[in-house]
C-alpha cells in the first residue's frame, strides 16, 4: 500500500484513528478466537467428557444389572406359564366349553349336586382373555352347595362365578335350595 497516496486522500489523523481502528479490530477478533479456543473449546471439551462418561456409567449399571433383569423376566416367564396352565385347554370357545362342562359334571358327581340344565353363554372378551361362561341350574341342600362352591374354588382350572342365585323350594321346609349360576372359565384370545 503506498502512504503517499493515502496521504493525499486522508490526514495523519484519519490515518491514525483508522489504524487505531483496525488494530482495535484486530485485537478484538484476535481475543475472541484465543477466548474461544484456550477457554470455551476446552470448557465444551470437558462437558462433552462429562456427559459421555455418564453415558458410559448407566450403560456399565445396565451391564451389570443385566442378571437380575434376566432373572426377573425367568420369573415373569415362570409365572405367565404357571397361569396359562390355568386356561381351559382348546383355542375355540366351544371346545373349551365342552371341557368346562365335563369339569362341572365331575364336581356335580363328587358333590352329589343334580343338574337339571346346562346352557353354553356367548363368550365375552376380557383384555387378552375370552370368558367362556356356561350356566348351570340345579337342585341341591346348602351344605352340597357349600361343596360345590369350594370346589370350584380350589379347582386348578381358572373358574369364576360371574352371576348366581339362590332360590328356596318349600318355604316352610326350606332344605333343598334351587340354584341357577353361571360358571365361566378363560382362554387365550385368538
């Protein structure tokens, strides 16, 4: 660059501020690309380490926990086949109510409960369940009733009693009850 013509166009003074001006520039840009890189790069550096080594930290506790998981999904596993024995056998409706009521025949039999009627109820869906629901009428005393519904109760077999009613016979000799319930039992969904 040559003075002499800057000299022509500016003062000394202008020149000077303008110098002045550029090197105040120059020193800015220059401090904040040294800021930057000795204080700020470092700084995101270090923030990076940071959340890498906690990345690092869960996925080790991840590892290390990775037995207990497994051994809790075994239970889990354990569990869903404990209960999926519960299930009526058959993967259609009716066929799981024809294995319903030969259940329902051999608790009658060993409760000496008479049935007068079975009717198979529509099934109804229970989340991943259906409900195969079978209505039973009979004639029994309280105390084969009592039988009948302990055995159900305690049968390996999932069975419930979504809806019963008692029904007293002879009001002035009120031994022989008749009965009328619905007695359901579970498959999976297909």
């Amino acid at each position: 660059m040559n003075w002499r013509r800057l000299s022509n166009i500016f003062s000394r003074r202008e020149i000077r501020f303008l110098g002045v001006g550029l090197l105040a520039i120059l020193l800015f840009l220059t401090h904040e690309h040294l800021i930057d890189f000795f204080y700020y790069r470092p700084l995101r550096v270090r923030h990076q380490i940071f959340r890498e080594r906690n990345k690092l930290e869960r996925s080790q506790l991840t590892i290390k926990a990775r037995p207990r998981f497994e051994a809790r999904l075994a239970a889990r596993r354990q569990e869903v086949a404990r209960l999926n024995r519960r299930l009526l056998p058959g993967d259609r409706p009716p066929v799981a109510a024809a294995r319903l009521q030969r259940i329902i025949d051999e608790i009658a039999g060993e409760t000496h409960v008479e049935i007068t009627r079975q009717k198979i109820d529509k099934p109804t869906e229970h989340r991943l369940l259906l409900e195969v629901p079978v209505e039973v009428v009979f004639r029994c005393d309280v105390g084969a009733l009592k039988d009948f519904l302990y055995r159900i109760e305690g049968h390996p077999m999932l069975l419930t009693l979504p809806k019963w009613s008692i029904r007293v016979l002879n009001h002035k000799n009120p031994k022989e009850i008749q009965v009328n319930m619905t007695i359901a039992g579970f498959i999976k969904k297909a």
